[in-house]
C-alpha cells in the first residue's frame, strides 16, 4: 500500500518523499488506520518492521499545531531508542510550515537546563525514557496532564529493564480520556495486569511474519569444542571481510573481555553495553554512524531498538540466555533485501536451545572454519542418528537370532538363516560404501 492513500497533511508528504517512503510495511499498512480511528492498540511485531512510523505519522496528522501544550507522551527503555524516536519525530516536524517542537528527554543529559526550558515554553511531543519523563513530571515542570496520546514502545524491554513502574506512574498522570498505544516485539504475561488497567476494548494485532528469519540472511551453526573462543572469533574476523559486522554476548564483562582481545589484535571494534557512561555511549553511536568502527561487540539489552544501518555480519558469541533475543540478534542483517551472514558458536551443552530454535522454524547450516575458508560440514546429530540406526540393526539381529533357536520347522530355519546372512551383508556393504565415500572427501579436500 502507497502512503499517500493514507492522505497525510502535506508537510508529511514532504518528509516521507525525502526519506523515500513509498510503499507501508505490513505492519504500517494495518495499524496505522487504527491509531488514525483513535482506538488504544496493541501492536505486537517484530523488531525492524517499521514501528517507530507507525505511531508518529498519525500523532503528527492528529496534531493541532496551534495548541500550545503537550499533546503526546512517547516513552522507549533506552536512551538510544529515545534518541532515535526524537530525531524521526524532528525529521518529520521540520517540514511543518507551524513550528513543532519536539522534546527528548533521557537519563545522562542536563536536567537544570530542561527545567529551565519547560519554564519558557512545553513541548507539542514529549519523548523520552520514563525515568527522565517522571522526574520532570514529579516535580510539576513538564506538564502532559492534556496529552491525548500516550505510547509505550519496545514494552517488553521496557518490563524487562524495570522501568514499568515509572511507565505506571507517568500513565497516572495522563488524562482518561487518552489514546494508549503499546508497541512490543512480544507481550509476555506479566504485562497483562498493566494494559488491563489502562487499555480500553483495545485493538490486539499481531504481526506475524512470514519466516522467521529472512530467506536473504545465511544462518551458520560452529562449534566451539576444544577450541579457544576468543582466537576462533579473531580468524573468523578473517575471513568474514564485513561492511559492518555485531558480536552479541550475554554479559557485560563478556563484552569487555573480547571487545579488549580484538582490539589488542588491531582491529577497530566499538562496545555497546549498559555500564558505558551515557556521553560515551552517545560519542560511540555517532562514531559508528560515521563508519569509524567495521566491528561492534554488544549485549542484548544496550543493542535492542538501536537502528544501526550497513549490518553485513552478524556472530553470536553465545546462544542467548532469552532464546527470543535469537531472532532480534539475527534479523539486525539482511535487511531492505540485501544479504546478510549470521553466525552462531555452540558447544555440546547447547544443543537443547538449538532444538527449541528449530522448533520456531529456524534453520542453521553447519559449518567448519579450515583451510583458511568456511566450510559445510556433518551436522551435529549425525553420530546421535548413526547410533540409534546402529542399535536398531542389531534389535532386528537379535530378534532373528532368538527366532532361529527355537525348535522350529526346518525349511523355516533355513529361511531365517538366510535373512540373517542378508542384513549382515547389507550392513558389510553400507559400511564399505561410508568408508568409500570418507576416502573420497578426504582426496578433494587435500587438493
């Protein structure tokens, strides 16, 4: 669906014609009518799909440009997200012939000062982290007790990092008649109790999609087994030749550990985790806009809702501790149709997390890094699968075995023995056959 169909004042047009936009995401081309209708929503898709557009093309169509209060309260679990909320807002705003004024407010930045702006002046659009929002609201300088639209993005996270408390408090302050819309890649239990309170018959959307991960992306499994991460991930490095490629681990010290390894082997590698200072964390993000980083190491948590456009590689140091954080890691590549290589390092005590990820329908190819190259290798269950056709032969065996001991007629006993002799010989010949064909890989390997 084009978005002019949507019918957007003219100034929004304007700002979707510079960024390009032509033709909605699904996730757009379905919610977008419901934040328009003024319904409260909960729209449940996943992490890339077009989002942060759905909710603000409609806050600014609804907009009353000369009413000189707040008019929408937008919240996100990080600063970085916050951020980028704050400057897809503002690049939308500026084609207003009406000025808007768009606030960010986040942990890390000078209070004092935007205490003393809200004395001057309130914002059209708040954005920000809850933290930040509730303390200006606490202390009766940012006033959105008139805001008519309320919006929860990234929820999960939101509960995940604790801030749904602040969340709570900030909806409080909220006038009833209010538009609450919650945007989440999942929406677990635990969250059910906050939009039953302030929800109203709400509009439930799930966007499914079509796979898992998409068919552009190549999904590698490695195992680690007898070898030292650090040193596989450095030769992996190697070999990858990356635009840009994200390291995921699960930890910060994890993340400070390799990000110190790789850099002390020359290569340019930014960290992105939650004990990073929040100017730095600013400093580090506009260094790998500027493409002055070709790796990044990162957990989970600090990387979620962060767009970081170019992402060619992406490697796993680990399965993640939550295996939905999985396809979040992933789908960081092979975007907008481009290729993509997501890589993921196992050991034999992760096989029960590999099974749950294929049970959501994700494939992996398993590879092996030699002769200086990636290749395919067996996959991790063949000796799992050869044992148990191993043990099956020899229940078959005995059972015939038991069967010609028994007092039976002769020309049956006969009939047996043959039988017997046949599956041994099949079996000779299935052996023969796997030694041959082990024999030849190891010829076209050795040239």
């Amino acid at each position: 669906m084009e978005f002019t169909k949507f019918k957007f004042k003219n100034y929004i047009n304007v700002a979707l014609e510079e960024l390009r936009f032509e033709q909605a995401t699904e996730v757009q081309e379905k919610l977008i009518p419901v934040v328009l209708s003024g319904r409260d929503l909960v729209g449940e898709s996943k992490t890339g799909s077009g989002k942060t557009h759905t909710f603000l093309l409609p806050i600014f169509e609804k907009l009353d440009e000369e009413l000189d209060q707040v008019q929408a309260v937008i919240t996100a679990p990080s600063r970085e997200l916050a951020t980028q909320i704050y400057q897809a807002a503002r690049q939308i705003a500026q084609f207003s012939p009406t000025e808007i004024r768009v606030s960010n407010y986040v942990g890390g930045t000078d209070k004092g000062r935007q205490i003393d702006k809200l004395g001057n002046q309130q914002p059209h659009i708040v954005i920000g982290t809850p933290g930040r929002i509730y303390d200006l609201v606490k202390s009766g300088d940012l006033a959105i007790h008139k805001a008519k639209i309320f919006v929860v993005d990234e929820a999960d996270m939101t509960l995940d990092l604790g801030f749904l408390n602040e969340v709570d408090k900030i909806a409080g302050s909220l006038p009833k008649d209010l538009q609450f819309l919650v945007f989440s890649a999942t929406v677990p239990q635990k969250l059910q109790p906050f939009l039953k309170k302030y929800l109203s018959n709400p509009v439930i959307e799930q966007i499914k999609t079509k796979t898992v991960i998409s068919d552009t992306i190549d999904n590698w499994l490695i195992s680690t087994k007898g070898r030292d991460k650090n040193s596989q991930i450095l030769e992996m490095t190697k070999l990858m030749q990356p635009y840009l490629a994200m390291t995921f681990v699960n930890t910060k010290t994890r993340a400070d550990e390799l990000h110190s390894y790789l850099v002390a082997n020359g290569l340019r590698v930014a960290k992105i985790h939650g004990g990073i200072a929040p100017r730095e964390r600013r400093r580090i993000m506009n260094q790998v806009k500027n493409l002055e980083f070709e790796y990044i190491v990162a957990t989970d948590l600090a990387a979620r809702g962060i767009d970081i456009e170019g992402v060619s590689h992406i490697i796993n140091d680990a399965i993640p501790q939550d295996l939905s954080f999985f396809v979040h890691r992933v789908g960081r590549t092979g975007r907008n149709g481009l290729s993509g290589t997501a890589i993921t390092l196992y050991q034999p005590s992760d096989d029960a997390d590999i099974r749950e990820l294929e049970k959501l329908g994700i494939s992996f190819v398993p590879k092996v890094i030699k002769d200086g190259e990636f290749q395919d290798t067996y996959d991790r269950d063949r000796r799992a699968n050869r044992e148990k056709t191993v043990k099956k032969l020899d229940n078959e065996l005995i059972g015939l075995v038991k069967k010609k001991k028994k007092k039976i007629k002769p020309g049956y006993k006969k009939k047996i023995g043959w039988k017997i002799d046949e599956k041994r010989k099949r079996e000779r010949r299935a052996e023969s056959r796997a030694r041959s064909r082990a024999k030849r890989q190891a010829k076209r390997q050795s040239f």
